[in-house]
C-alpha cells in the first residue's frame, strides 16, 4: 500500500508542476489554495501558509528563487527530480529513523565519495593531491554502497575527489541506474564539454557543483591559469540547457573578502546559481599548510553576510546558501560520523568526515552498517555534539582535542596512502584557529540566544543528545 501511495504522490506532484509552469502567478497561488482547503494535518497547513504568505508579500526575493526554479528549469529536469526529491525528503527519514532503532547506529541522509583520486589540476593545499593517484572505486564497488545505501534509507550521494568529472561515463551510468536517487558531482568544471552538460540534461538527476575561488585572479592562483573561464563556460553550458546547478567556494585567509561581498553574490546569481556551499579551508593532508586557514573574523563576516542574504529584508539574494561550518546551529552541531554524511575515499576507505581522514573499515570488505558501527564511528555518535554552543561544531576545526581523543581511543589508522597524517600533527595545525574563534563564537551565541535551542529540537537524535559526555579538554 505504501508503493501504491508513493507512485500517486508522485504523478500529483509532476501533474502540479506542468499546471503552476503555465501560468505562475496565478496557478501557483490556486495550487496552495487547494492545499490549505483539502490537507487535514498541521503541519502542512503550516507549510502552505507560509508558502502563501511569502509569495505574496511584497518585496520578497525568495518569489523569484522559486519562480526561476519552476519556470527557468527545464521540464524534463523537473520531472525526473520529484522522484528523488520525495525520497529524500520524506521516504528517507522514516527509513533512517527504523535503520536507527534497529542498529542502534548513526544513518546518513547522504554519502559522500571519492569515484577516483585522479584530478586534472593540482590545486594549492587539497588534500585529494596526495592522495595516490591510482586508487578508484570501481562500478561494483560504487553500485555496492548505493544499493547498501538504499537499503536504510539513504537518496543522496555526493562525488568528490580527485575530480569526479574523470569518470563522467559511470556517474551517467549510475544516475540513470538509480532515478529514485539524488546524486551531485563536486567538480573544477573544467571537464563540462557540450556533450556532458546534454547528459546531465537527460538524466535529470545530478546536479554539478563547480569549485571556485573568487574571482579570475583568486580561483587561478590556486587553480591553474585559465580555470576560472572554463568554470564560467561550464555553467553557462547548463543554464542555457535549464539544469540546476550551484557553486562550492573555499573561503581563505586570501579570498574571503571577494567571497563575502554583497558583490559576488550578485555574481554567482548572474551566472544562474540556484545554490551555493561555503567552506572554510581546513588544512588537512601532509602537505597543507594553515597559512591559508581564514581568520576568526573572516569566519564570522561570512556569518554575518550569509545571514544578511537569507533573511534581512531588502539583502536578501534569492539562492540557497549554505555555510558548511557555520550552520552548526541548524544541525545540532556536526553532522559527520554518520549522523547527516560520511566520507568514503577513492581507496574505499569509510572515513567519519571529508576533513578526518582516519578509518578502520573498507568498503571493498565490508558492508555500510559495518563502517557506521565502527569504534570511530561510534565515537562520534557517542559525543556528538562535540560543544554546546552550536557554532563550534567541528571536532577538527573547532574543537581538536576531540578528533584526537577519538582517533587515539578507537585505533582508527591515517588512510592517506601517500602521506600518512597523525592526528596529533593534524590538531597542531587546527588548534591555533580553535582558540581565535571560540570567544567569536561564544560572543555570537550570547547575542543570540536561538543558537543553543537548535540542538534541543533535533528530535531524530533526543537520545543521542541526552547520552552526550562532556570530557573533552578542548584545547589540551
């Protein structure tokens, strides 16, 4: 019966995206309309008033975010989505939250992955340089953890590297082998010929991501002369195709100031970005250094003007931005470990997070639950929250005497082939940026008192939240 309600929810939904693509204003308004008569629970009367109240409150930017993703995206996209976006969204926390119960272990909503460590560039402190070039998951190997994936709950699956667009054959491949799943590529861009961008047209389901740094001057000093108009070229070739598409930008000690701009906000949505992520950098791998890491008050002007683009009227920059580190307090604090993603590394090595490259299970030997059940992943759903207040959420960044108490008491190894990092090494370089920003952050949290709410709102971990230890010595 439940198959037979999704299918219907479904075919309702892509029936309601052709009637509002006809005439927006109008039938988009009648469309909530007809919900706010015919649904019973509250919670969506809830969401369909707000829905109504925003679209027609006058001088409210987020109108056109939606209209441009109804009525810009092309259909085809659009409907190939609302499979993957009713997974994600409402079949997969249902799903997680049994998986929980029955394994008494964290459940990503997505699972980031490594398809190769090969990369095109060499960018100046990513750690996927060191990596070993050789090392890959194969299709078996990639089929493997999403059909594992599926099987608890998890739609999303995110590629990095190495550059992913390497193996853009076998991404294709699986997105069409998987409609019922979201997939999105981390990618330089430079590898997004025509053919592609017609490819992810067709299959609908993947959304690129491009990596850029700033401006040209920024992105090619880290990048390589002549990235930053490959990446313009690359998105240019998916917004004229109608398919959705954001950005990824590290923030450093040098660009952050570009990054932050009100300026370069209005650039990224005059290049069609519907959605963006905000890094800081994390000086992780042997050969990273931490001149690069931003300073405590770059951190938080990227706080401040994020927050300024998403809610203060007249600033608002209608595209989904998202502050990686900073949105702490949306999240209850970190999400790696399993409880929101984890990493999977080209070599197969199932990694608590992208920026903690420690791990005692592989992929290729083992099943997911065997790696979400592991000592350090165990760890971090023992402790997470790693600190009350929800700004200071990293155990690497933030709080470092956690990822090296964690690494320490669970024997998990270094999984760099290359170049081995110990976590001793890793805290050296991390523990000075802890210090600098923890009275930023406690400052911010006393001025806003909703930061320390969030975590009691986090229904799906009550009981995680109320088993916490608080025995880290933070800085030690």
């Amino acid at each position: 019966m439940g198959a037979v309600k999704d299918k219907a929810a479904v075919f309702l939904a892509k029936r309601a995206i052709h009637y509002i693509r006809k005439d927006y204003d109008v039938n988009s308004l009648k469309l909530l309309d007809f919900g706010l008569k015919h649904v019973k629970k509250e919670v969506y009367q809830r969401m369909f008033k707000r829905l109504r109240e925003g679209l027609t409150r006058p001088g409210n930017r987020w109108q056109e975010f939606f209209k441009a993703i109804v009525v810009e995206t092309d259909e085809g996209v659009l409907d190939k989505l609302i499979l993957p976006f009713y997974n994600t969204v409402l079949v997969s926390y249902d799903r997680r939250t049994a998986a929980m119960e029955k394994h008494d272990c964290n459940i990503p909503w997505a699972i980031l992955l490594d398809p190769t460590a090969a990369c095109n560039l060499h960018c100046t402190g990513c750690w996927a340089a060191e990596y070993g070039k050789e090392s890959y998951l194969t299709n078996d190997d990639l089929r493997k953890i999403i059909r594992e994936g599926k099987e608890i709950g998890t739609y999303v699956y995110l590629y990095t590297g190495g550059e992913p667009l390497m193996r853009k054959k076998d991404i294709i491949t699986l997105c069409k082998e998987n409609p019922d799943c979201l997939f999105m590529a981390f990618t330089n861009g430079t590898l997004c010929d025509d053919e592609f961008a017609d490819q992810v047209r067709e299959v609908g389901n993947l959304f690129l991501t491009f990596s850029i740094e700033g401006n040209e001057e920024t992105t090619d000093s880290r990048r390589g002369q002549g990235t930053y108009q490959k990446v313009i070229a690359g998105m240019k070739r998916l917004k004229d195709r109608g398919c959705i598409f954001g950005a990824s930008l590290c923030y450093t000690k040098v660009n952050a100031d570009v990054i932050a701009s009100d300026e370069y906000a209005d650039f990224l949505l005059s290049l069609g970005v519907r959605y963006a992520w905000y890094f800081t950098f994390v000086p992780v791998g042997k050969g990273a250094t931490d001149e690069l890491m931003a300073t405590a008050e770059q951190r938080k002007k990227m706080y401040d003007q994020i927050r300024k683009w998403r809610f203060q009227p007249g600033e608002v920059r209608p595209f989904i931005a998202i502050d990686f580190f900073n949105d702490g307090e949306y999240v209850g604090g970190c999400v790696a470990g399993g409880k929101q993603y984890f990493h999977i590394s080209a070599n197969g090595d199932c990694e608590p997070c992208v920026f903690a490259h420690y791990s005692s299970v592989n992929i290729k030997n083992a099943h997911l639950l065997d790696a979400l059940k592991s000592p350090i992943f165990m760890a971090y759903r023992q402790h997470q929250p790693f600190s009350d207040n929800m700004l200071r959420p990293c155990p690497v960044m933030d709080q470092p005497g956690a990822i090296k108490q964690m690494v320490h008491e669970s024997g998990a190894k270094p999984t760099d082939l290359a170049n081995p990092e110990e976590v001793d090494e890793l805290f050296g370089k991390t523990v000075g940026h802890a210090e600098a920003w923890k009275p930023v952050a406690d400052q911010i949290a006393d001025e806003h008192g909703f930061v320390k709410f969030h975590i009691r709102s986090v229904e799906m971990y009550k009981d995680v939240e109320a088993q916490r230890k608080r025995d880290f010595a933070e800085f030690k």
